[in-house]
C-alpha cells in the first residue's frame, strides 16, 4: 500500500481553485503547495485529521495561496513563430525539413505538425546530455574524483542529484539556462563526491570547482519556475504522429 489517497476541492472564488487533498501516512501536519510546474495545489494531510479542519486551513490561507497563483509564470510552448530560451538565449523557432529538430545558425528548425513539442523537446535533451556531460568530465578531473552514470530527467523539486554510489542525475532543463547556471548546477553535484552533505567544507568544494557560484545560484531561485513552466506535450485533443 501506497500511505496516499486524494480527494479533490473546489475552493469557492473568482476563479475557483481546484485544491488536491492527499491524506498521507508521512504527513504529521497540514502543508498547502503549489507546483512550480504547472501551478497545481495540492494540500497534504495526516490520516488522522478531519477534512472539515483541512478545509479551515485551506481557507485561512487562500490569500497566501491566490497570490502564490496569481504570480506563477504562464505555461508555454514551443511553436514555429514563437521563441524559446536555449542556453540563456531566446531562439527563433522555423520551420524546418527533416524529421527532428535541429539548432543551425541560432534557430531551432523543426518539421511543421503536431510533434513540435516533443521534437523540441528531444533537441534540448541531447544538447543537455553533450553540455552536462562535459562540465561534469571537467569539474570531476578537478577535483580528482571519478563519477558513476549520468542520467537526465523532468524532476520538479530538484536541478540534480548525486547518489551514495556516485551516480549523477539533472533535469534537462538546464539547457535553457544561462551556461554559467548549467555549470553551477554540474560543480554542485560533483562537489558532492567528495562531501555528501551541504556542510561548509561542501560549499568550499563548490567555490572551488565554480568561483562565484552564488550569481548562478541566485538565478536558478529567481528565474527557474519560468524554465518549469515550459510544456512539450502535445495537447490532448491534437492528432498524434
């Protein structure tokens, strides 16, 4: 058994906010968020506690919660015509031949139709793949430390990770990011094979391997929603290829 189950609420207002009320067998108090992703609310609750206090605690706080909404970025999606952020630059978005999406002369250029998206999408991941790669080969050499398999996925709480065995993982997104912030993100998790902890001998690895890091650092809290809130999927009521 999964200790989780959800109800859904529509909390009252102009606009209605749909609320997801997950009963955890973790949770030891209530705890209301938004996804950074894609603006959901989600609000956690003990086994124990009745629906009726939830709905107090929800209503209590739905300033806080219509602010926190009401300043999230707008979803997007790529589009021939529109732009989108590639190594912290804005690219054209064309229409190209082929069948996948290529970057050439500063613009992504994918075929017309309905996968745009995920074509995209596939673009970036292997431009991240290739980036991160060699800022961990470089950062590893640094420190004089070895690392285990690099794996890229779509988290939405963390940039990266570094495993008790050494294995790193990122978010793909980073590719969108300026290339100082991509490589902060690499040097911090590398920092972690030499400290598992965020102790100050942690932080004395990272300046090392990326001096300064604390303008990139502060870019990633500022601007990396915006980065979150980019959607490759096709809708669901377009054709599929």
């Amino acid at each position: 058994m999964s200790g989780l189950s959800t109800d859904i609420h529509v909390l009252p207002g102009d606009p209605p906010v749909t609320v997801a009320l997950r009963r955890s067998a973790r949770a030891k108090r209530f705890s209301l968020r938004v996804s950074r992703a894609d603006g959901r609310v989600s609000l956690s609750l003990p086994h124990w506690a009745p629906e009726a206090e939830a709905l107090a605690f929800l209503r209590d706080r739905e300033g806080w919660l219509r602010r926190q909404l009401a300043s999230a970025p707008a979803i997007r999606r790529p589009e021939i015509g529109g732009r989108i952020p590639i190594c912290g630059e804005d690219r054209p978005i064309s229409c190209g031949g082929g069948r996948s999406a290529r970057l050439l002369g500063g613009r992504v250029q994918v075929p017309q139709g309905p996968r745009v998206g995920p074509r995209v999408r596939a673009l970036l991941q292997a431009m991240a793949r290739d980036r991160l790669a060699a800022a961990c080969d470089h950062h590893a050499a640094a420190l004089g430390r070895s690392y285990g398999r690099l794996t890229l996925r779509d988290p939405r709480s963390r940039w990266g990770s570094c495993s008790s065995k050494g294995d790193l993982m990122f978010s793909w997104r980073l590719i969108m990011a300026p290339p100082d912030v991509l490589d902060y993100v690499a040097a911090h998790e590398v920092a972690h094979l030499a400290e598992m902890n965020h102790s100050r001998r942690f932080w004395d690895v990272c300046e090392r391997l990326c001096p300064g890091y604390h303008a990139p650092r502060a870019w990633l809290k500022a601007e990396g929603a915006r980065l979150l809130a980019w959607q490759f999927d096709p809708l669901p009521d377009g054709p599929v290829l």
